[in-house]
C-alpha cells in the first residue's frame, strides 16, 4: 500500500499541491484526473524523487519513507512510465530492457547479447507482448514502444507502476493490448497509478479514481459512484454541453488545394480547404496524417502532386518558407520538434518573433515578458513563472499550450494540427 498524506508542494507563489491526500491500494488500479496544472505531475514527481514535498508524508506499507532523489524512489521500487517515453531508439528492444547491465561490461569484459536476448524474450510474453527483442525500438509504433517501456521497469522489479498518459498516440487495438496488460498487472498485486485525461478509459479501466482540482482532492472513490459526466463537472466545474457549445463560422474562399499528393506514408491525396474551415484528417496510427501534414510544412519530401495557397501554386520544400508563407505546424512530438526544453515558457513563445524582441544587438527582456505574458493567460498555462521555468518542467499539456501559444504569437494563416489535444484536458479542449 502506498499512502500520501496532506502533501503540500509550491512554486515561488503558486501553490501546486494544497494538503493532498490520497491511498493506493495493492492489486488495484487507481486513476489520477484533473486539469492541466491541477498537480497531477507534480504529486507524481514527489512519489518518484524528482521534486521534495514542502509538507506531508508518503507511507509504504504503513512505514513512512523519504526520496531525497528518484534513485532513492527507485530502490523502493516505483517505477514511472512518462508520456514522453525515454527509450534509446538506435537499441534492440533488449538492450534497452536491461541496459543497467552495461555497467558491468569494459574492454575486457562484455555483455553476452544472447542472455540478454533470451531473458528479454521471456519477459516479453510473461506478459503477452510478443515482439522479436532484437528488434531496434526505432521500428515500433508508439503503442509497442509504451509496452516494451512497461516491460523494461517491471524487469527491474518494480511494484508500483505509474503510468503517466500511456494511451495519448495509440490506435484502439494498441490501447486494447496495453489494457490487458495493465489489468494482468493488477491481477498479479501490483500498484497501477493511471493518468489520464480520456474519461471512457478511466471508466472502464480503474477501480479507484481521485479527480485533482487546483491542487486539491475534490473526490476520491470507486469509479462506479462516478459517471463521465459527474467526473467532468469535478474536473472542471462544468457540464460537458457547457465545454463543447457549437459555434458558426463565416465559410471564405479556398485557402489550400492539394492535388494527387504523394509522398513517404501516403500517396494520390486531394482535398480544399476553404477560409474559416477546419478539415479533419482521420486515419489510424502509421496511416500517413502525420508525414502529410510534415509534407505540406516542407518537413517530409514530396514526390508528386501540387499544393496550392491562397490561389497560388506553392512548392514548400523546408519549414522557413512554410513560415514565411505564415503557415504553421503543431509538431506530434512536441518533446523532439516542439519545444526547446532548455529554455524558459516565455522565450519558448516568443522564438518565432526574435525581430520585434531584438532591442540593438540584445534580447529585450521586458518586450519578451510583455508577449509571452499575453499568450500564457490568453491560453491559461500554468507556470509560477514563465520568465524564470523551464518548458520542460511543465506538466505535458502546458508544454503543449505553450506550442500552440507560440504558433497563434505568430499570427498564422493556415494551422497545421498533428493531434494537438494530445495531454490537454477536458476543459483547455475547448
């Protein structure tokens, strides 16, 4: 059993965790809402080491314990699964479930690659994943990535697994496969801490749910007291037809016209899209939205086809003339191409308008402060201080805000959108 008890946690003047108190129980799967900003990953940084509580206690197994650092969570034996996964994509899938092997190998000494390979194997269909272990993780879909990330935390013996947004870039049959391993998870006793913003899956998956509002509990208890719609008015303080009200638009000319379009994932595409208009584009994962949408922002090759702006035929070949024809692209990984992780919320806004905060030969520090301000309450991002943190230590839907903020910054005319809710809750959808 873990327990966390009246945990309080702020940032400079923003209090992140108000008193939270919450119990995970053996063989239970237990989900963790909320809004973005809520303290989700913050509560969550504090059972793994990574950030000290300012108030509280965690107990394992009715003992209390600290984690000074996440080595010391670690030891503990919880394991946490981020939304952006941390797998070495240039390894075998095997390699990367044991790699704390390594440290033994030298010059002299090596890893046997075969023992290695087999004890991967047998792991692997311990737990119904059955895929070549020496398989290089970069030929996984997302979906077996999560999977080969879970297998590689439980061969470290593992017991509790905290699995933070596991289904945001998986198909249907991916998030069916990770279910029934997060169920026989729960069978064999483990702890499963479950975030997530898709309300269906909290349903029909978790045992126990607790809804995070501002950094308090607003209800902890068995999911069949809670219904979808309750759930949302705890997260929110709103009903779902309050969140989603339908909306005209004034329909215009067309904007884009792509004419038998081929590249790398997809081939022969046309469509229009007219000014005012929002085209979806559906398909499942591996289907070629991702590299159409890259191939129309000059990111992917284009084979053949032609693609017209504003009336114009256009050929885009890199992302400085999509920007100079303002179009715009929201990344599907935002963590690799969305966000310069080193930099603070406010200079991630503002990187695509460096001439209007270029004072002389030096960044103006208060036109800087001056835009980006603007765009985090515009978009309602969560920082106790954008000037001063870093995007990277936001929570992963405020990193996505903060994307999105930079592209509106820049006053686009046409907005490419590459599953932009992707870790964004219920409430910042609208």
């Amino acid at each position: 059993m873990l327990e966390v008890k009246n945990i309080a946690k702020h940032f400079g003047g923003v209090r992140a965790l108000k008193g939270v108190s919450i119990t995970f129980n053996d063989g239970e799967i237990h989900g963790v809402v909320g809004e973005n900003g809520a303290g989700k990953s913050t509560l969550m940084k504090i059972i793994s080491g990574v950030y000290p509580p300012d108030g509280g206690s965690i107990l394992l197994d009715g003992q209390t314990v600290h984690f000074p650092t996440p080595i010391d969570s670690y030891n503990a034996g919880i394991r946490i699964v981020y939304q952006e996964l941390s797998l070495i994509r240039s390894l075998s899938i095997a390699k990367n479930m044991f790699i704390h092997r390594f440290r033994g190998a030298s010059a002299f000494k090596f890893v046997d690659e075969k023992s290695v390979n087999i004890d991967a194997e047998r792991m692997l269909k311990d737990w119904g994943i059955h895929i070549d272990p020496t398989t290089f993780v970069s030929q996984l879909s997302m979906g077996e990535r999560q999977l080969v990330e879970i297998a590689r935390e439980l061969s470290t013996g593992g017991k509790i697994i905290i699995l933070d947004e596991p289904t945001s870039s998986l198909t249907f049959k991916e998030i069916d496969h990770l279910f029934q391993v997060v169920r026989l998870l729960r069978d064999r006793g483990y702890i499963v801490i479950f975030i997530s913003h898709r309300l269906n899956e909290v349903s029909e998956l978790v045992v126990r749910i607790t809804v995070l509002r501002d950094g308090e509990v607003m209800a902890s208890t068995e999911t069949k007291n809670l219904n979808a719609e309750q759930i949302c008015r705890l997260i929110a303080g709103k009903d779902t037809s309050e969140l989603f009200p339908k909306t005209e638009a004034k329909i215009g000319e067309v904007a884009l016209e792509v004419n038998s379009l081929s590249g790398e994932g997809f081939r022969d595409i046309s469509f229009k899209v007219h000014w005012g208009e929002i085209l979806g584009v559906a398909g499942l994962v591996g289907a070629g939205r991702s590299e159409l949408v890259r191939s129309l922002y000059g990111m992917n090759e284009v084979f053949q086809g032609e693609v017209h702006l504003d009336g114009e035929k256009v050929r885009i070949a890199r992302p400085e003339q999509a920007i100079d024809k303002k179009v715009g692209l929201l990344t599907e990984d935002r963590t690799g191409e969305g966000t310069f992780p080193e930099l603070n919320v406010a200079k991630n806004l503002v990187v695509l308008k460096m001439k209007e905060i270029i004072q002389g030969i030096f960044l103006s520090e208060a036109k800087i402060k001056q835009k980006a301000g603007g765009l985090v309450k515009k978009l309602g991002i969560v920082t106790y201080n954008p000037g001063v943190q870093l995007v990277s230590e936001l929570s992963g839907g405020n990193q996505q805000k903060a994307v999105l903020g930079r592209l509106i910054g820049a006053k686009p005319k046409l907005l490419l959108l590459d599953e932009p809710t992707r870790g964004v809750d219920v409430n910042s959808k609208t």
